[in-house]
C-alpha cells in the first residue's frame, strides 16, 4: 500500500477555482491508479474521478465533467485534482485513493485512502 496525504482545501467563492493535492509516499506509486471521491455531510462518500498509472486514461463523474481535471506526475509521487467553476454542491470533504489496478468509480477496489481535506463553496 501507499500512503497518501492530499492537500489544497478551503473556502472559495463559487465560480472560483481550488487544485487538490494527493502526495504519496511508501510503494512505487507510479504503479497505482489513482481516485478522487467526496463526502457531504450526511451523505455517502461520492465517486469524482480517477485516472490510471501512466495518466492516458481518465474518468470522471457526470456531475464535475467539463469542470474538474484530474491529473498525477509520477516523478512528484503527485496527483491532483483541478476544480474549475466550483458550486456550492461540490462542498464536501474529498478523499484521494489509490489501487493497484485502474478501478475507476468502485470504491471498494482503492485499498490505499488519505484522511480527507475539506472544500467549501460559499454561494
């Protein structure tokens, strides 16, 4: 497994912009497909998007297409997630996660989670 600390919350107007930050460290983590999910408050921990170890593959919920990028740089130990015209529905806490194989929106195949970094979009 690695382990992973993402970075880049806060509160930002909507409309604005906020980049996401997942730093691994542990095993090769260009070896592992990455994933983005979200948890509102009260509710079930969301898939956004995910991306495969060499980045040529991508994938991304309907509800952030066209507005969040999601990216990784193998020689950083780094992935992001850049969110472009944020809502106030995109408030949550978001999680980054890593799997060995490319998992796309299947929670229970990342077995490698950070602990989370909050966004708040004030309308």
């Amino acid at each position: 497994q690695v382990q992973l600390v993402e970075s880049g919350g806060g509160l930002v107007q909507a409309g604005g912009s906020l980049r996401l930050s997942c730093a691994a460290s542990g095993r090769t983590f260009s070896r592992y497909a990455v994933g983005w999910f979200r948890q509102a408050p009260g509710k079930e921990r969301d898939f956004v998007a995910a991306i495969g170890w060499s980045g040529d593959t991508t994938y991304y919920a309907d509800s952030v297409k066209g507005r969040f990028t999601i990216s990784r740089d193998n020689a950083k130990n780094t992935a992001y997630l850049q969110m472009n015209s944020l809502k106030p529905e995109d408030t949550a806490v978001y999680y980054c996660a890593a799997a060995p194989v490319y998992s796309g929106s299947d929670p229970r195949k990342y077995n490698s989670w950070g602990k989370g970094t909050q966004v708040t979009i004030s309308s």
